[in-house]
C-alpha cells in the first residue's frame, strides 16, 4: 500500500495537459488509498503501512490539489476564456464554471477529511460518527471527481489541446513548473 508522491510521472512540462491528466491518476490513487484504508481499519488502530498511506494521501490533498487546481483556475481555464469566443469553444467555457464550483467543493471536503484524518493519526482511532463521516467524505469526494475528471479529460483538456498554440502549451508548462518550483524541462 505504500505510495510515493514523487514518483516519475508520465508527461513532462513540455505537455502541460498530459501532466494534468497525470494530477487526476494522483487523486484517484489517494482517494483509493483513503478508502480502502477506511474499509479495512473501520476508524480502529491504523498498522504503520496504514498510517504511512494515509499521511502520504492527506499531505498530496493539502499540498498537490491546491497546485492543480490552480494549474487549471489560473493557468488553463484563463487562457481558453481569452480565446476568440469559437462557437465549440462557449460550450466549454461554461463546463470550466461549473468545474471550479467543484473545486470549491472539493477544498471543502478535503479540509473535513484533513481534519478528520489528523486525529485519527493522532488519537489512534476515530468514534463511530466521526470514522462514518470520513467514509462518507471520501466516497462523496470519489463521485465528484469522477464527473469532473471525465468532463475535464474528454471535453476540456482536448478542446484546450486543439485550440491553445504551441507558445500558450509552452508558457504554461513554464508556469506549472514555477508553481512547483522547478524550471521546466
């Protein structure tokens, strides 16, 4: 069950839209993590395997998601809003609304199951209200991304891949990069 965060993932930031469909494995995979987690430790003493996963998971969700999300609120969604308003592309836009009202949605739930997940880790098991509303938590947070991952990678991110030139891909591979820290490759 262990995770790594750092492992190598499959695009570079020269396909600033394969590393975001590459952010939405990382989320599924910790979502999956917290689950089955939940499942088997049912808010009881978690093994170190199990602690490990789950602090690895909460730390991707308070520190990687933000950056995601800003990948697309700051750095996509702008760039194809600045775009001659093309008739295949007002559709789009309005899907991109609706995706950051999930975002919100989504800070929100992670910031319960934050909560939630620091003292299970700190009290070593969880009350039967509290291990319910972490499972809850997560399968809630499961549904929402899967319509908004789906939207995003067969609506969004080819429109973006068709419509974007070659210079927007690139700056915001360069962006993507910064807000990590790291120079682009």
């Amino acid at each position: 069950m262990p995770v790594a965060i750092g492992a190598k993932p499959r695009s570079t930031f020269t396909d600033p839209i394969g590393l975001l469909t590459d952010c939405h494995r990382r989320i599924e995979l910790f979502l999956a993590v917290l689950a089955r987690v939940s499942a088997q430790a049912r808010g009881g003493p978690l093994s170190r395997e199990e602690r490990e996963a789950v602090e690895t998971a909460l730390r991707y969700f308070r520190k990687g998601a933000p950056k995601h999300i800003a990948d697309e609120e700051e750095t996509l969604f702008p760039r194809l809003r600045s775009i001659e308003h093309r008739r295949e592309l007002r559709a789009v836009l309005e899907k991109a609304a609706a995706l950051e009202e999930q975002h919100e949605e989504a800070k929100r739930g992670h910031a319960e199951i934050e909560q939630l997940g620091r003292k299970w880790l700190a009290a070593g098991s969880l009350a039967l209200v509290d291990r319910t509303r972490f499972a809850e938590l997560v399968a809630e947070l499961g549904n929402l991304y899967r319509g908004h991952i789906a939207v995003e990678e067969q609506e969004v991110f080819p429109m973006a891949a068709a419509v974007l030139p070659r210079s927007e891909l690139e700056a915001m591979g360069r962006e993507i990069a910064a807000r990590r820290g790291l120079q682009r490759e």
